[in-house]
C-alpha cells in the first residue's frame, strides 16, 4: 500500500524532523545552490562544504550563545562513543570523575567510564527504576572531581532536569542528545556538552561536541587521534570525512530553529504540546504517567495502561491510526511518545483524540 500523507511519528530516535527542512533538502538534494552537485557528492576539502560546516557552526553558536572559548566539534559515533571519549580525554591518571545515575543512558555511561578509570557514582535513583531524578542533596560529589557527568534527559523513562545540578568548582559534563536545543541552555555552566543529532537537531550520523578550551588541552597524545578531541578541534572537524549530508542537514534545523525565534520561542511550544499530553494521561487513571511529575520530561512523555494486553491494543490501533512510534522502549515497556521540536502540535491534538477514544471503548 503506498502511503500518500505524512503519519505521526513519535520514535524516540531518529526523530522526525522539520518539513520545511525536508522540502528543502528534497528540493536541492540533487544540485546544491551556485554548486552544480549534490550534498551527498561534495567533497569535504571543498569551499563549497567548509562554508556549509562553518554555517552550522555559527548557527549553533548563535543559538546557544556559545561563547568564544568553546568549540563547537562535529563527530561521528553518536553518543555512545562519547561515553568512552569523554573519560578518554578528560580523565586523567589518579583523578576520579563523579557520575549522576539517573537512568538508562547514564548507566552505560558510567560502565565505560569504569573502563578508563576512577569513577564515583555521586547517586543513583536506579533503585527506583530511574522514576526520578536525583536530589540535590542526595550528591556525594568527589573533591576535586575530574568533571562531573549528568545525562540532561531521560529518553527511556520519560525524566527531565529543569534545572542544572550544584557541582562546585568542578567541570560539568552533560549528555544532552535528547533535549539539546528545545530550551535555553547556559553554555557557561558546561564544561562539555554532547549531543547525538538524531532525536533534535537532525538524522542520524552526526554528534554536536561543545567543549571549552581548557579540557581541550587535557586530550593526551598517546590517544588515537580519532579519539582525540585536540586532534578534532585543531582540525577543525575535517581530519576525517565528516558525515557531510547530516552536518548539512543539522545547519537547515538550526535556521529553522532562528527563524522561529530560538531557543526561548521553541521552549514554549513545548512546554504547550507536553501539557496537553500530560493533562490526557492525568485526567482520570485510566492512563498512569511513569515518571515524577516533577521531573517529567518535555520531550519523552512515557506512560502505562492497566495492562500488558491492554496497551499491545493500544499500540496496535494507534499505529493503523497514522499514530506511529509510541510503543515503549523494549527495556522497560508501557508507552513512549517521543514530542521534539519538529513535532507538530497537531499531532499532540490527534494523540489525545485517540486517546479519549480509546478509553471510551475500552474502559
């Protein structure tokens, strides 16, 4: 059956993303402007793709108000490879970096972590099936910590930091992959932000490094050079082939991000489209919400129904409704629908009429 309208898609990631973006991709994907080839044929030393990695660049630096003494590094091997890069640069011999244990992602980082060195799990909330973030209070932070690592968003079980965790003096790490730019965010607080694109700033197959110059300088020789952030910043992002159309297709997001206001304007949206869905599942028990509500989560809403047949019933009808996406992550089940800032607000709309619906026939 070919399917001639565009579904909901509520994955986790890859997301969806922008339509004015994918029109103007389709639109020039054959032959980019004044360049007479496609983004998917340009080479890399090219001036024609240094001027697409460079606008990209300062579209995120515009953005975040990323300040002059960071860079801004296009990498590949998603997050995950993050979760060993970032011990492997930063973690030095003797030192002890401090992990927050907030959920499923964490976790993996914090294993890898422990591949490379001294790590300190600060607190956990593991205990709780990762339904709320950690206290402030319940810190045990490391005097004179490496860095300190946080995980900004919970994609798995649906939890949020609204605020920044208290670290000192200490470099604060934050994996934000699935939250990066969907609100303000204080670059300055951060020592190193990283971010796999794929969920809110574009496909899949680039990974947004934000990093200050000093933790630059603690990159060792001895690493591999594609391991190295030194190596990637004094080579500006080009000492390998760079996915050339995901950083090309990130760069579109971002003006389509500025052009909508930025990150205060996008905030606002989403805070509307997660309260709509937020009151649905609150609004009678038939729905229950997974996580805190006080760390609920802007961009991942996970949620359960009565029971495990139930919502196999839920998932079913949602998707031949055009619903796509919201079966739960396979680690923990339940319902998980993934709102970005590409998401449209009707699709909101249309889930809670599905929603409404289905608790009429099956309740």
């Amino acid at each position: 059956m070919t399917i001639t309208r565009r579904i909901h898609n509520f994955a986790a990631g890859p997301a969806v993303l922008p339509v004015q973006v994918l029109e103007e991709i389709q639109r020039d994907l054959v032959s980019l402007p004044g360049v007479g080839m496609s983004i998917l044929e340009v080479s890399h030393r090219s001036a024609a793709f240094e001027k697409v990695l460079a606008e990209a660049e300062q579209s995120i630096r515009t953005l975040a108000d990323v300040p002059s003494n960071y860079k801004v590094l296009f990498l590949q091997g998603g997050a995950s490879l993050q979760f060993s890069m970032v011990p492997m640069n930063l973690l030095g011999a003797g030192a002890t970096a401090d992990y927050i244990d907030c959920g499923s992602w964490a976790d993996k980082a914090i294993k890898e972590a422990k591949k490379v060195g001294a790590v300190n799990v600060a607190a956990s909330t593991n205990g709780e099936n990762y339904s709320r973030l950690p206290r402030q209070e319940e810190l045990k932070l490391t005097p004179g910590a490496a860095y300190v690592h946080m995980t900004s968003n919970n994609t798995i079980e649906g939890t949020e930091y609204k605020t920044l965790p208290a670290v000192g003096d200490a470099p604060l790490v934050s994996d934000t992959s699935s939250d990066m730019f969907s609100k303000p965010i204080d670059v300055r607080r951060h020592a190193l932000i990283y971010a796999g694109a794929q969920k809110n700033m574009g496909p899949a197959g680039v990974t947004v490094v934000i990093v200050r110059e000093d933790l630059v300088a603690r990159s060792q020789k001895s690493l591999p050079a594609m391991l190295s952030y030194a190596v990637h910043a004094e080579n500006g992002s080009l000492y390998n082939t760079p996915p050339a159309f995901a950083v090309y297709a990130l760069g579109l997001v971002m003006t389509w991000l500025i052009r909508l206001g930025g990150l205060p304007a996008i905030a606002k949206v989403n805070e509307r489209k997660a309260a709509k869905l937020y009151a649905e599942i609150d609004r009678t028990g038939f729905y229950r919400g997974t996580a805190n509500n006080n760390d609920r989560s802007l961009m991942n809403v996970t949620f359960r129904l009565a029971t495990e047949d139930l919502e196999k019933q839920f998932v079913k009808e949602s998707t031949a409704a055009g619903l796509d996406g919201l079966k739960g992550h396979r680690s923990v089940g339940g319902m998980r629908a993934s709102i970005y800032n590409a998401f449209p607000e009707e699709g909101i709309d249309e889930l809670v009429s599905f929603m409404r619906e289905f608790e009429r026939t099956h309740g």
